[in-house]
C-alpha cells in the first residue's frame, strides 16, 4: 500500500470515528496530525475509490479543496473493512 492510500485510511478512519460527515483541510489536519501536503495527495484517492466528494477551492493557500463530504459508500467502506480489524 502506498503513501498516499494509508493516509486516505487515516483521513476515512478518523472523518467516521470523529462522527465528521464533512471537513475542510483544518479539520482533516486536526483529526489525523497529517500535513497538507500529506492531505492534498490523499484526499484523490478517496475520490478515486468513490468513498469521499470534494467541493473545490478556487483560492488553494494550503488545501487543493474547500471540504470533503463522506459518502455513503465511505462508511460502508469503513465498516467492511475497518469494524472487522478491531473487532479481533
């Protein structure tokens, strides 16, 4: 796995458990301590597996989007996957 797929678990994990449906960058940050850039390259691979949307930002100072909304298959991601690890 990639860099940039295990911070999008981290960036998944922590929208659910933190009950965050939508975050802008800050909040993303605060939720996983990851940096921006660290975000920025993340957040597409969420878009990619079709988990997260984003809402762009036409000022991009320190995030590539203004926030990030979970969709439903995020948290049918999260719990196929994520429930059955800690589950053990």
């Amino acid at each position: 796995m990639d860099s940039n797929h295990e911070n999008a678990m981290i960036i998944l994990k922590a929208m659910v458990e933190g009950s965050r449906r939508r975050g802008n960058g800050d909040v993303i940050r605060k939720l996983t301590n990851l940096g921006c850039d660290e975000i920025n390259n993340a957040v597409p691979c969420l878009e990619k597996m079709k988990l997260v949307k984003t809402l762009p930002d036409v000022n991009k100072v320190l995030f590539d989007f203004f926030n990030v909304t979970l969709l439903p298959e995020g948290y049918q991601y999260y719990h196929d996957n994520f429930e059955k690890i800690e589950s053990y």
